[in-house]
C-alpha cells in the first residue's frame, strides 16, 4: 500500500493535469504535496449489495474518492463487523445488523446522520439516498483536507429539492448554452445514457432528488408508448443515484395524442385517458415522481380554454397521481392575455396572484404550486412574487433558474445566490408576523406538508456541463441551498473552489472575490434600479436592447420617455400590484420614499432628475452605475490572469476567453444603456463619459476600400450609431487611419460583430506590421453558447483587445476585413486605450 501511495504522489503532485470539467466538483484530486493523510477507515461496509441502491452507490463512490485523493484502494464489502471501517447505510440496516442505532438526534427523510472518528466512520440515512448524501459529505470533507472528528445529523428544508430540465425530444434545450441535450436526440430518448449517469452522480452530491426531464413546453409525444419505455431507462440510470424522474405534460395530449375531442378537465373520458395514461408510466417507472404542468402560459393550452380553474386543471392530474405517491408540480406562471400598455393600470406583474389566490385551499394536498421568484420572468432584480404571500392553504415551491437566461447566458460571470437570497430572506409579513419566503416554501411558515424548490437547469453535452466552467458554482450552490437556505453564499462558493481547483488560498480567494462581485456588476451595466434586465426580449434575451421591453405586448415594459422612468405600481395611481402584499410591505413599496432604491424603477415611474437615497439622480446613478459594473467586469481579467499556473491550461485558458469576452461585452452593455437614455433623456452625463470617447477611432471615420458605412439597429448597438460593413459578403474590406495619439504603449481594443452564419476573418496592422489576426466565428463553433444573432446589434456586438502595442504618432492602422456567409467582416470602432483606462 505505501508503495502504490508513493507512485501515485509522484504521479501527481506538483502537476497541474489538464482538465475538461467533467467532474466538476467530484474530481477527488489528490492533495497538494505536504498535506498530511489522516487515520483512514480500512475498508468501506455498504449496507445493500444490490447494484441500483443508493447504498451500493454510495460504497462505490467512497471507494473512488479515497482511491483519488489518497490513493488508496479499499474494499467495499456488505457484511462483516470490522472496527475500523466506514460503514454506510440505513439507520435501520444497521440496526439489523449491529443491533443498535447510534444516530443521536432525529432524521427526516433524506437526511443522514456523519460519525467521523478517525477511521471509524458511521454514514447513515434515514433512507438509501440519505446515506448517499452522507457519503459525499464524508468525501467533500476529506477531498477539501478536513479531516476533522465530527457527529452530527442533517436534515433536508424541504422534501422537493427539483431540477427542470428544458430539453426538447429533438436534442435542442430551450435556452440551452452548452450544446445538445443528454437526455433526447431526434425525437427519442438517447441511446447512450452515460452523460445521463455522470450528471445523476452530480445532482446526487448536492441532493437533488428528482429531474423533470422534458421541457415544460412538452411535447404532446412524451408520453407515448415509446417514450414511455425510454424515460423509463433514464429512471433506470437515475435510480441508483436516488433521484426520481418527473415528466413535463402538454395539457390537450388527449386530444392531439388521444383523439379525443376534448382536454376538458372535468370530462370523464379525459379523466379516464389521463389515468390510463399514468398507470402505464408507473408500471414502467415505480418510483415516478410525477408531473410539471404550464398551462395557460404563453400560449399553451390548459384549463381556461374551457373556463375551467387552474384547480381543476391541477386537480386533474393530482387526482391521477394521488394512488401512486405522485405530485403535480403546477406552474404560476400564468398569463395568456397580453395586456394593453395604453392602460395606465395593466400589468403583467398582477397575473399571477389574480389567477390564483381566489383558489387558494382549492388544490389536493398533492399539489405543488411552483411560482418564479419574482412577479415578471428571472430578471437581474425582482422584488420576491406577492404569490408567496396569497396561498396559505396550498403548497408551493419557488422557481430559479441555474441557466442564466436574462443573466449572460453563461457567457457572463454571475454568481446567482446572492440574488436568490434577496428573494428567500424576504419578509413578507403574512398577518403582520414574520414570513420569510424560504419558510414559506419549506411548508414550516403555513405549516404546509410539502414544499421546497425547483431550478432551471441548462446543462447540454459539452464537456463543461453548463458551457463554461465558473458557472458550475451555481448548481453546486443551489443544491446546497435546497437543502438549507440559510447556507453561507460565499462560504459555499469556497468550497465549490476547492473542490473544483484545488485548496491553494490564492485561487480560493481570487474566485471567490470575483463571483461575489459578479451579480453586483451584472446588474449595474445591465439594468439597476429594479428596471429589469434590458436586454432584447423579442430576440435572444442576451445583448441589451432596452426600447423591446417597451411598445410590445409581453409587459415587461418600463414606461421610459423624454422626461421620466418606471412603472407606476402603486395602488394609489398606478397597478395596484403593491397592494398585492401583505399591508406592512405594500405600505413600503407604495410609497417612493419608503422603497429601496434597488427597485424603485419597479414600483414607481418617477423623472428622470428624481434624487435617490444616495443623493444621485436616476439618471446619473445610469451613467455612473453602467460605468461601474464594466469596469468590474475589466477587473475580472487580471484577476482571472493572476492564477496563471495554479490553475491547469486547459481549464485557465477557457475561463480566460470567457472572461475577456465578458469585459468586451461589458463595456457594449454600459455603452448601449447610456446612450439611449442619454437620447430619450436628453440630459448629460455630469462626468462628461457619456458620448465622448477620445480614444476611439470610428469605422466610419477610417478610409475606407470595399467597406461603407452602416447604419446599425438598435442604434445604441454601436458607438456613434454606425458600423463599417464590406461592400459585398464575399469581399475584402480595408479600413485606414492615421494614428493621431503621442507615441506610447497602448492596448489597442477592436469591436466588432460576431454573427451567426459567417466565419469572416479579420486582420489588425500598424504601418505593416500585423498586430493580430482572429475569426467572428465563436457563436458559430460553439465558443460561446449563448443565443447568436444574425444581425449587427447588441447581442453579436463584441470586442478583441491587443495589449502593450507600440505606436508613434503618425504610425497607420489598418484593419483587413474578409467576409464570409452572411457576415459582412462588420467592425465598430478602434480603441487606442493608455495604460489603465477603460473605454
Ligand atoms: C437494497 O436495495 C434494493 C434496490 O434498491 C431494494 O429493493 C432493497 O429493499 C434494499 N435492501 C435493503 C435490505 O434495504
Ligand atoms: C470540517 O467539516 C465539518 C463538517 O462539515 C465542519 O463543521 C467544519 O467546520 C469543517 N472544518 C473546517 C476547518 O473547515
Ligand atoms: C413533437 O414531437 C414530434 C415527434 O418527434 C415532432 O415531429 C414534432 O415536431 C414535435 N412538436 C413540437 C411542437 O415540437
Ligand atoms: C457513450 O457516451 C460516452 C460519453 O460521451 C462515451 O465515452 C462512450 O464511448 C459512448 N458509448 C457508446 C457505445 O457510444
Ligand atoms: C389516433 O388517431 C391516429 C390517426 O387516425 C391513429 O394512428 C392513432 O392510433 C389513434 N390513437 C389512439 C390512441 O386512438
Ligand atoms: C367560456 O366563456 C366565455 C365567456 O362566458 C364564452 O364566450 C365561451 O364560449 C366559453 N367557452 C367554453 C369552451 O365554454
Ligand atoms: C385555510 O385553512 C385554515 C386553517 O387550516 C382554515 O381555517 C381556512 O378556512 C382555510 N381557508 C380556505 C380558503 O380554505
Ligand atoms: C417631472 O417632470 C415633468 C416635466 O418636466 C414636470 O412637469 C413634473 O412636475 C416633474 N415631476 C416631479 C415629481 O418632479
Ligand atoms: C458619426 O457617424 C457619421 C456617419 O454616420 C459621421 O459622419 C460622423 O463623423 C461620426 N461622428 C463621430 C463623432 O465619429
Ligand atoms: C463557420 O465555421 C464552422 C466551423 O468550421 C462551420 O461549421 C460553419 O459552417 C462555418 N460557417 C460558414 C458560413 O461557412
Ligand atoms: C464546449 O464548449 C466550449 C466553449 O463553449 C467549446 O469551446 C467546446 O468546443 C465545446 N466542447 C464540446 C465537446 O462541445
Ligand atoms: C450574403 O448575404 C446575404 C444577405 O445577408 C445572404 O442572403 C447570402 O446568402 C450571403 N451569401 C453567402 C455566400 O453566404
């Protein structure tokens, strides 16, 4: 055994192995060279021997992470006795076979109770999965260096602990980042469901313990005899991992798979049709967990087609589950009727409670109302949803999601649990008494027996899981979240980093300065002031593009015009949607002075020069909070570049490019923003930043040879309105100019537009030497996930920069464009940027 120890260091330590990032955070990397090896148990008893337990899993996984990080190989046995040994089971199996139970203090299901006493380990579940989660605790200790002695049970906050997969049967994911699905291709279930199990392990680790697989704008097929059997082998594969399967529903498959004449919810032969249906799946899937319904959202169909109740929508299917154990998860996300923004008092925001509370206490007891956690739709900032505050006598559960829809898709850092925090630390104040969201949907506040979570979570087939690295942080958060929301943000964070990247302090400090910075300066540059997330809401939801919120009928509107800014949500003037909470917060949010700066463009429209809290105008905080959040952004750069070495190259360079295309992006987000309220404001930015870019040299303003001129839209997409396109898109454009700077050293930053359909290459020269050449192809290889553009705007505008480049005053840049497919070699402008400065 020393031996094999021995071998195995030298193998190791001191190298930084190349890493893809499909292990996330269950590398078990050995330790770094000096870390001393604790007593270890010396050999692992897994109560069940039964290949698709919990228990049997949980032996295997002890038996790997030892094996990694200390690289010694136990045996994993079911029976015996020995002292020195990490036993891991039931409460109850051990019971049978010791007969005894030293669990001390009490479990609830999925909780576990840890005994670490050196090399006598006691890992026991109140069920099979408990004794998983235990098991990976053990081993987040041991892979984090803690090798403390401890004892102590844990318990889940909530039985429903969910993820929601937006997977589509043809492969896509709705709002999916990180390439195709593991779960589908081609309209069936994959035929190779490795992924499948390796994300079942990861889920595991942070007690999720059940996935909706499908979209929940399902497919009516999902539920055919077909795939049935399919989702039944992915309930195989998750089965082991002690997570169930849960299934999204279209509402009329009765009639588009059943033939039937209608999807009313109260007609017999539906009922009869949904039973069948649902006895067919158990009898495929035992331990079904049960349904996700949208239902008159976004078109979808559902119950009010036939002016029916959202209950008896709900009811229909808690009624089919109900013998089988099964639950409904029913989305409050309910609003098919687009409101009028000619009308003063329409809102979006109002639907949810408007359509459910008259029906609060109308729901089976196996119905679960899953509510967003604000009123509109996963913006950067929402005040948490009234909902939670209007059904006492019905479960709910709140929706997050991991994937970063309106929040960078992925290609921007955004650490998400701070955000959710504000969200679940809410006071609701229900009958003047505290009413904490997060106790809300844990059931404890209405004393409600079921409740919890559900996350939209976004992973696809790249190796990444969610398309870039950083982002793991936040399924790894929310898992641990769900199980207790009072959970430290960023001490989770840190443990997410060591086991990610190891347990150098630098590293550990570094990530986690940068992510707890990181929604901070999402939300300044990409819409403060509770004014949402102004991105483009009728294209991608990625670039901004603030005029789409307004003059549409989605209601996400901010009512901004020449001389003021927000929704009057007042009950006084406005919505009504403040009187839709409990008396002491509508008080609060009714009134300007008594609402929190952070939403009160959400609450109130108010001019432009109306005074915050902190003395600014609304306008200026714009300017100086967008200006802010994208130098942040910059910030992240060096930061990200100061661990070169202690982070292996392969993982160090992806994290880079994202990185660098964040402070690109950034610095289109601030521009863009500024601009148009500069334009719609007509008021100055008192620094002067606004409008005036002496370092920039304009496309436009360059001598130009197959390229012209190019007017882009939105026009705060591009600085000073106008790009340069080539004259045709199979042509070579050059744009020159003479450089009019002192002589110097600068970073020479281009922006340009990367679309989707064109690979057009792009050279950079000062006099004739080449500065940098590069390809507008990254949407179009999958370098970045998010949802490209086919057009010159705020989504595919972007930035490359060339640092320390020598120039004298006089010296010639030229930039050679070459188009290819639709993209027209598109270029913005030219930023010959000092030492230090930002624009
Ligand atoms: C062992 O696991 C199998 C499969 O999950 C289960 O059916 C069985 O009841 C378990 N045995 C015990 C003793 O818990
Ligand atoms: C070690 O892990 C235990 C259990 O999670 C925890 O209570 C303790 O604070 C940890 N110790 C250190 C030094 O991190
Ligand atoms: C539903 O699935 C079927 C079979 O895969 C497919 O032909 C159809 O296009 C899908 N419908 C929608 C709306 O996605
Ligand atoms: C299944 O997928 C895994 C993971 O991508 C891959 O390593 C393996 O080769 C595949 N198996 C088959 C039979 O294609
Ligand atoms: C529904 O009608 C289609 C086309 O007539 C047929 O192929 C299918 O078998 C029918 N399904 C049921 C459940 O009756
Ligand atoms: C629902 O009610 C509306 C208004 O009363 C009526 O016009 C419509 O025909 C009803 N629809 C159904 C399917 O009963
Ligand atoms: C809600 O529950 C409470 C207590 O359980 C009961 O008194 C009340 O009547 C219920 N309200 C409705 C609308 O069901
Ligand atoms: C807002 O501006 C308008 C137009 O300049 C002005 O009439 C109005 O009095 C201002 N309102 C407040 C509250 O300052
Ligand atoms: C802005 O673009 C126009 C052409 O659209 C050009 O004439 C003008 O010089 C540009 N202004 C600046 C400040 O670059
Ligand atoms: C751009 O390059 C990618 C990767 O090589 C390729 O798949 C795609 O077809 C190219 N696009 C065009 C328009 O040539
Ligand atoms: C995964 O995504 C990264 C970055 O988005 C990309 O460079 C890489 O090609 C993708 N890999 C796979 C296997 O899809
Ligand atoms: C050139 O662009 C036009 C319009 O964007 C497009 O229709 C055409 O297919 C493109 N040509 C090539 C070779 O891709």
């Amino acid at each position: 055994m020393m031996h094999n120890l021995l071998f195995y260091y030298l193998l190791f330590v001191g190298l930084v192995a190349a890493e893809n990032g499909r292990q996330a955070w269950l590398r078990y990397a050995p330790l770094p060279r000096g870390h001393s090896t604790p007593t270890l148990p010396s050999t692992i008893l897994a109560l069940n021997s039964s290949a698709s337990s919990p228990v049997y899993t949980a032996g295997q996984e002890l038996q790997k992470g030892i094996q990694g990080i200390f690289g010694k190989r136990l045996s994993v046995h079911a029976t015996g006795k020995q002292a020195s040994s990490a036993v891991v089971g039931t409460a109850s199996q051990f019971q049978k076979l010791f007969g005894s139970n030293p669990v001390k203090d009490e479990l609830i299901e999925d909780g576990f109770w840890l005994n670490v006493k050196g090399g006598t380990v006691q890992i026991l579940g109140q069920n099979e999965r408990g004794a998983l989660y235990g098991a990976f605790e053990y081993l987040s200790m041991l892979a984090q260096g803690n090798f403390s002695n401890v004892e102590y049970a844990t318990n889940p906050a909530a039985p429903i602990r969910w993820v929601n997969s937006w997977d589509n049967m043809d492969g896509s994911i709705e709002r999916g980042f990180a390439g195709k699905s593991v779960f589908f291709a081609g309209g069936h279930v994959a035929s190779n469901l490795t992924r499948v199990s390796e994300y079942a392990r990861l889920l595991s680790s942070i007690r999720i313990n059940a996935v909706v697989v499908n979209n929940v704008n399902a497919n009516f097929t999902t539920v055919n005899a077909e795939n049935i059997a399919g989702v039944a082998r992915i309930a195989d594969v998750f089965r082991p991992y002690g997570i169930q399967l849960g299934l999204s529903l279209d509402f009329a498959t009765p009639m588009k798979l059943g033939n039937l004449s209608t999807y009313d919810p109260l007609d017999s032969e539906v009922i009869a049709y949904w039973n069948a249906v649902t006895q067919q799946i158990y009898d495929h899937i035992f331990d079904f967990a049960g349904y996700l319904v949208k239902a008159d959202s976004e078109g979808t169909p559902g119950p009010l087609v036939y002016n029916r109740t959202l209950a008896d929508g709900a009811n229909l299917f808690a009624r089919a589950l109900q013998p089988f154990g099964g639950i409904v998860m029913y989305r409050a996300f309910v609003y098919n009727q687009l409101p009028d923004e000619g009308d003063w008092k329409a809102d979006r925001a109002n639907a949810a409670v408007d359509y459910f509370q008259p029906l609060d206490g109308q729901f089976d007891d196996n119905v679960i109302i899953q509510i967003k956690y604000g009123p509109i739709d996963f913006q950067v900032r929402e005040p948490a949803s009234p909902l939670f505050a209007n059904l006492p006598n019905t479960s709910t559960a709140i929706e997050l999601q991991v994937a970063q829809e309106y929040l960078g898709q992925q290609c921007h850092l955004v650490y998400l649990p701070p955000l959710w925090r504000t969200i679940l630390d809410f006071d609701l104040r229900v009958d003047n008494q505290s009413s904490l969201v997060r106790n809300v949907v844990t059931g404890e506040r209405f004393k409600r027996p079921l409740g919890g979570s559900a996350a939209v979570v976004n992973v696809g087939l790249n190796d990444t899981w969610l398309g870039s690295h950083l982002a793991m942080s936040n399924l790894y958060a929310y898992g641990r979240l769900a199980w207790d929301w009072t959970s430290d943000s960023e001490e989770i964070l840190q443990d997410w980093t060591r086991l990610t990247f190891g347990l150098d302090k630098t590293v550990v400090d570094t990530i986690t300065q940068m992510s707890m910075a990181s929604w901070p300066a999402y939300e300044n540059y990409s819409g403060n002031l509770g004014e949402q997330t102004l991105t483009d809401i009728l294209y991608t939801h990625f670039g901004p593009n603030p005029q789409t919120l307004d003059n549409t009928p989605w209601g996400q509107w901010t009512r901004a015009d020449h001389t003021g800014i927000g929704m009057d949500r007042t009950v006084s003037t406005g919505t009504g949607f403040s009187g839709q909470y409990p008396p002491e917060v509508a008080a609060m949010y009714e009134d300007v002075e008594t609402t929190p700066d952070d939403l009160l463009l959400w609450f109130h429209h108010v001019n432009y020069t109306q005074k915050l809290k902190s003395a600014k105008t609304v306008i200026q905080h714009f300017y100086d909070a967008h200006y802010e959040g994208a130098e942040t952004a910059q910030r992240f750069v060096q930061m990200w570049q100061s661990l070169k070495g202690k982070v292996d190259d392969e993982r160090f360079e992806d994290v880079l490019f994202r990185q660098s295309f964040q402070a690109g992006h950034s610095i289109v987000w601030r521009d863009a923003v500024v601009n148009f309220y500069n334009n719609v404001s007509g008021i100055p930015d008192d620094a002067g930043r606004v409008g005036h870019h002496p370092f920039r040299i304009e496309g436009e303003n360059m001598v130009l040879s197959g390229y012209r001129p190019y007017a882009v839209t939105p026009f705060e997409a591009a600085s000073n309105a106008t790009a340069i396109v080539t004259t045709t898109n199979s042509t070579v454009g050059t744009a020159t100019a003479m450089l009019d700077f002192a002589s110097g050293v600068y970073d020479l930053a281009v922006n340009y537009f990367d679309l989707y359909g064109g690979n057009s290459t792009y050279q950079v020269f000062v006099n004739s030497r080449l500065i940098g050449e590069w390809i507008g192809n990254a949407v179009d290889i999958g370098k970045l996930g998010h949802s490209p553009s086919i057009y010159l705007d705020g989504h595919s505008a972007t930035r490359i920069t060339f640092p320390k480049v020598s120039i004298k005053r006089g010296d010639t840049l030229k930039i050679v464009g070459e188009a290819n497919g639709v993209e027209p070699a598109p270029l913005d402008y030219v930023a010959v940027l000092p030492a230090g400065v930002v624009d």
